[in-house]
C-alpha cells in the first residue's frame, strides 16, 4: 500500500502588500487586486532560497511525533522546483545532507513548472509500488524568480 504518511509545511514570514507593487509600477491597485484575489503575498528573507524552504517544510515531518520515520530510513529524496538556486549542484543532495539522510539514498531534481513535485510523488509512488524502495520524500520548494513585467 502506497500512501502519503506526513507532510511539512513553510512560507516566509515576510510580506508585500501587492497595493505597493502596484503603485511602484504606477498601476492602480483598484485594477489589479481583484483580478488577483489576494492583498499580499509573502516574500523570502534574502538569505533564503528553494533549498532552506525545503529543509523547513522537512524538518516539521521528522518534528511530528506520529511519524515513525529517521532521516537515515528515508531510501528515495526528490526534490520538485522550478527555481533550484544552482545550475549543477542538486537541490535534493543538499537537502539529504543537511537532513542527515546518510549515503545510501537514491536522490534527483525535478523541474518542471508548476508540475515538479506532482511528478517527483509520482516517479517515488511507481519505486514503491515496484518495491525498489520503502520511504521516499518529496519536496516541492519554489521562490519567486521572476524579472519585471514577467
């Protein structure tokens, strides 16, 4: 049986109201708010990337004291982001060594906007399911990376 036994959460605790983006854009926030359906949104500290996002939203599973899982169990670590901070040091292999997950753990990036970890829980499900491995986890991690107008 394949099922989800936990999760964690973070988001920043620092926010923008988008009224003062609009503004800086000289936009009429009148116009805009509605269209959007939130007032503000949150923003992460500048030394905070998709990496200690992930280890916090992380670090509240092992914080749970009804799941009955170490880090060193943890057999398979996917990590889904579309703003990884380094193009070729994995995102998955920081997070397992600062996790504690020992060497023997089968770890990957997944990216794919807006889709990474649905397809991370998906690839750890059909390694369960095949029996190649008994606990995986998936993390999705994202910080804003988006330039003006985009």
């Amino acid at each position: 049986m394949v099922g989800i036994v936990s999760y964690g959460t973070y988001i920043p605790k620092y926010r923008i109201k988008l009224a003062d983006i609009a503004g800086a854009w000289r936009k009429d926030p009148a116009e805009i708010l509605p269209a959007l359906g939130v007032a503000e949104k949150s923003v992460p500290a500048k030394d905070e990337d998709a990496v200690t996002v992930a280890i916090e939203a992380a670090l509240k599973i092992f914080e749970d004291k009804n799941f009955q899982c170490k880090p060193t169990d943890i057999d398979t670590l996917f990590v889904g982001s579309e703003s990884h901070p380094y193009a070729v040091n994995p995102t998955s292999t920081i997070v397992g060594e600062l996790l504690g997950f020992g060497n023997s753990y089968l770890a990957a990036d997944f990216e794919f906007a807006c889709k990474a970890a649905t397809t991370a829980i998906q690839a750890t499900v059909a390694l369960i399911t095949a029996g190649q491995t008994k606990w995986g986890l998936v993390i999705g991690t994202d910080t804003a990376q988006g330039k003006p107008h985009d």
